[in-house]
C-alpha cells in the first residue's frame, strides 16, 4: 500500500482512486470493444497488409498479490485484456504498420525503484507522450473540501515517486512508464513485422534487486510483442 492511504482521510482517497479505477476499466473496454469491431471490418474491406486510420487497441491489465510460488509469495504482473477476461500477457500479437492504442490499466498502487535511469521518460509513442487517467497523485489535490480533479493528463514523463511499472520495448525504442494507480493510453507503431522482448523497468520484483521472479519470468513483467 502507499503512504497516503495511511493518512487522515486516506480510505475516502482510496474508494475513489478504486472507483476511478473501475470507472476507467469500464472506459477502457467500450472503446476496446468498439476498435476491434471497426479493425474486423477494415481487414474485411481493404486486405490484411493495409494500413488503416483507425488504431488497433490492445489492453493491459496490471494487476498485484498473484502467488509467484511459496517463496516468492505475491508478484505483480502484466495481463492481457481478451474477450473472455484476463489472459497471459507472454505473448502480445498486434499488427504491424498499424497505430496502436495501448491502454495499461495499473491496480498496482505501489512505487518501485528504476533499473535505469531515465525509464521515468516517455519514448517511442505519438507524439513522445502518454495521456494518463484515475491516477489521484497526478490528476488531483486535496481541497479543503475534498479531493479536487483536474481530469486526465499528456505526461512525458512521470515523477519518479509515481512510477509503479513501465512498458518497454529497447527495440521498438518504447518507454512506457505507469503511474500508480492509473490508467495510461500511448499510441505507437511497430514499423517492422518481428518478435520483440517487453520488459517492465521498475525493482518491481522478487531478491534483493528486485529483478527476480516476476521481472525475470514470461508473462509476469517481461514477454514477447509479436508484430505480424
Ligand atoms: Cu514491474
């Protein structure tokens, strides 16, 4: 848990941030939903190796407490959102030549350390940017009388006592880093089809460096991006 839910007035703070969460979610799957309907349509018109104008949306769910093993205890991961729920995030396809509109919906409501410096700055996205939501750290203040919104932000960067996870791609030259408690949008395109390693960037893991068991098993906080 974070420190501010240890704070007066910290469990009105973390009802909101879960229902902004929830809300988010919500958002998250209409539009997913609305995409892949108008992405079947478009292959069925104009062939598979077009591009078309309207982005292909793969959602990623982060999620925490999942039982690495007995030692290890609770690791957090990466999921994919699929049509029938939650699915191993060890292979991510999406196409190549194609905007896409990557939507990480981030429960992790902890802060994690970097391997690297500079994994806190956006990369390898439209416009070098990431629009942020639900997260209450960057998207609102205490008011003297309650929490004040100021609704969803472009960040090319995030501060780095907000960066739960990141999203990145060395090759792709892809740097997501995921605020926690929010939900992040990033469009981008793979240029060229091809099999390329993801990897999340925080300590975020299991040892004393935080690099082992989740940050160093497929389909927990690495795995493959395959671009077809
Ligand atoms: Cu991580």
């Amino acid at each position: 848990m974070s420190a501010r839910t240890t704070l007066i007035g910290g469990l009105t703070v973390a009802v909101l941030a879960v229902a902004l969460v929830i809300s988010g979610f919500g958002a998250a799957l209409a539009v997913g939903g609305a995409g892949q309907k108008a992405a079947a349509t478009t292959t069925v018109t104009t062939g598979t190796n077009s591009t078309s104008s309207t982005p292909y949306v793969v959602t990623l769910v982060i999620t925490t407490n999942n039982v690495y093993n007995s030692t290890v205890q609770a690791q957090p991961a990466y999921f994919m959102l699929g049509p029938n729920g939650l699915e191993s995030s060890a292979n991510i396809s999406l196409p190549a030549n194609r905007l896409i509109k990557l939507v990480i919906i981030c429960y992790d409501d902890g802060n994690a350390s970097l391997v690297l410096p500079n994994d806190n700055v956006v990369s390898g996205t439209t416009g070098n940017s990431i629009y942020v939501t639900s997260n209450d750290n960057v998207n609102a203040s205490q008011g003297p009388s309650g929490i004040v919104l100021n609704g969803g932000q472009n960040l090319t960067s995030v501060p780095l006592s907000e960066v739960a996870h990141t999203f990145t791609v060395p090759a792709l030259n892809l740097n997501i880093p995921v605020p926690l408690s929010s939900t992040v949008v990033a469009y981008f395109k793979v240029g060229q089809a091809g099999s390329y390693f993801w990897f999340c960037e925080t300590r975020c893991g299991f040892g004393p460096d935080g690099t082992l068991g989740a940050m160093s098993t497929s389909g927990w906080m690495t795995g493959s991006l395959v671009a077809s």
